[in-house]
C-alpha cells in the first residue's frame, strides 16, 4: 500500500469522527481478494472517544501491496487511464477529497486532506474480503493541492488550505449535501506539492433495511444485511478502542449485494479476546473517481454508524 495518508481538519464531535471512517481513498491492484479492499483515512490529535477511524489501513505498506491506476479518467489532468505519465510532481495516492452525510444525523460535509503519513499503525491480518489493523490516532503534516471546490447538484463549497504545514478546514453543507445519482465535481488549482486535478463521481443512494445488531460475537461471526444497492464501493468497518490513543480496525471491501458473513476468524484479530467492549460498526456506500495524474480520488459517501457490545 502506499506510505501516504491525508490529514484533514479538526473535529471534536462524534458525526465528525464517522466522517472519517468513510474517507477510504483509492483502489489497490493486486493486493488480495479484492480491489477496493484497501482504504485509508487520517487522524490528528483527538480524543480516542469522539476520533472514530481517521486512521485506517495505512499498515498494509507494510504487505508488498502496489498502487493501482485508480481506474477513473481525469478532465484536467495530464492523463487518462493507461496514459503516459507526465512531469507532474510525484502522485499521492492516498490523497481524498470527500462529501460526506451520515444518515439519521444532520451532519453532512465536505473536506479534503493530502499527503501525510500515519504516525504509527500494524497489519493484524487478512481473512476473505475484511483485513485488520491495530492504528494509532494521529499523522503528520500534510500538503496542499491549492483551492478545491465541491460542486453537488444542492451544494458548492470551496476549501482553501491555511497554516504551515497547510491544513484543510471541514466545509457543512446542507442536509441532503446530493441526490441519489447525480453528478459531484472536485477540482483543485494545484501546487508544487499536488497537481491541479479535475474529477466527476455518482453520487450513491441511502444505505436501508439495515438494522444494528445487540452485540457482535468475536467467537461466532457476524452477518450483515441491508437492502442491496448499486454502489461502485461498499464498506464494512468494526472498530475497537485499546485505549492509549489506539485502535484495532477491521475493514471489509464488499459488494453491495445485500449482505456479508465477517467470519469469526476475522473478528478474532480485534481487542484482546477476553471480556466485553464497546465497538462502532459502520456501513458505507461510495461512488468514486481517481485522477491517475495527482493520485486524488473523491470520494461521496453515505454511512450508517452504531455503537454495540463486542463480546467473547
């Protein structure tokens, strides 16, 4: 996997910190059962409690995984899908731009993040289409990519990077931030650090038919269901506090089919295996586009988040 991460803007509430657990950046050739199993999100300085996974799969540069192309054609950049390469500055593959409403809450927002490294995270393992992490909360500085402006078919916001390192403020916007389906742009003037960049992805619609479970056995498994969607990406998360400003993370790249069994095996590299905790489970659903040339994807999600029992 690639060694960058972004590091976006401050939050200090709970809607805030899901954001973040649906930041997952760009496709993994290669690398697995499947394409898209590899994501990663950003984290700087936050409560344990309220950070949600803002740091994510960052250890699997640790796997001998390489980037892929990203699939996604630019506008305005110097190349396309199996095009030649061009004298911009180095891509950063992990490099997002978001729009972001997480259901049942009033929160939606858009923000961006280029460039930094986690300060610390460890690949667990890999069962199926789920691989685990244990992550510590916090990144470094990150880089600026100049002006972005979001455009959905309710909404425009512009994020400009401020501060030395830069840094990227969170952008509200309304409540539906898009309609299921329709067109969102992101394009960034650019700098020395990223390179101007132009993309176009679908918007998806809801998650339904969900319902959270009473607690999640670590020793049975646990299935997942929901009403089966079109989204081009779909994301299981279960996420485990140990404390100390760490995380065990287990994330599943999955078609949104409907339904997914996360095996016993997989939940076995999450906590400690003894006693009860606390887990947020999280479902989302994004559509995506890549620019080959700058390595930034945008990503427009929708997500479903639950608090439950992790049990023995």
């Amino acid at each position: 996997m690639t060694d960058r991460i972004g590091c976006g803007g401050l939050r200090h509430d709970v809607e805030g910190a899901v954001h973040e657990a649906a930041r997952l950046a760009v496709a993994v050739a290669g690398c697995g059962p499947s394409y898209r199993m590899i994501r990663v999100a950003t984290g700087v300085f936050m409560d344990s409690h309220t950070i949600g996974m803002r740091l994510v799969i960052a250890a699997m540069m640790m796997s001998g995984c390489s980037d892929g192309p990203g699939g996604a054609t630019t506008d305005g950049g110097a190349t396309t899908d199996g095009g030649a390469t061009t004298d911009a500055p180095a891509a950063h593959p992990s490099s997002v731009v978001s729009v972001f409403q997480l259901q049942g809450t009033s929160y939606t927002a858009a923000d961006a993040s280029f460039g930094s490294q986690p300060t610390s995270s460890t690949a667990l393992g890999t069962v199926g289409a789920c691989t685990a992490v244990d992550t510590t909360l916090s990144s470094t500085p990150g880089l600026s990519a100049g002006a972005v402006t979001v455009k959905t078919d309710l909404a425009t916001a512009t994020l400009v990077p401020s501060g030395d390192p830069p840094m990227y403020a969170t952008a509200s916007l309304p409540r539906p931030p898009f309609s299921p389906g329709a067109t969102v742009s992101a394009s960034a003037t650019g700098s020395s650090d990223v390179p101007a960049f132009t993309l176009h992805a679908s918007a998806p619609s809801a998650i339904e038919g969900y319902v959270a479970p009473s607690a999640i056995s670590r020793s049975a498994g646990y299935t997942a269901t929901w009403t089966a969607g079109n989204g081009q990406d779909f994301v299981l998360t279960i996420r485990v506090s140990q404390g100390d400003g760490t995380e065990d993370v287990m994330q599943c790249d999955v078609p949104d089919t409907g339904s997914y069994a996360v095996p016993a095996s997989a939940l076995g590299y999450l906590g400690t295996g003894s006693g009860s905790t606390t887990a947020t489970m999280e479902l989302s659903r994004s559509g995506i586009a890549t620019d080959s040339a700058s390595g930034v994807a945008l990503l427009v999600t929708t997500a479903l988040s639950a608090q439950v029992p992790f049990v023995p």
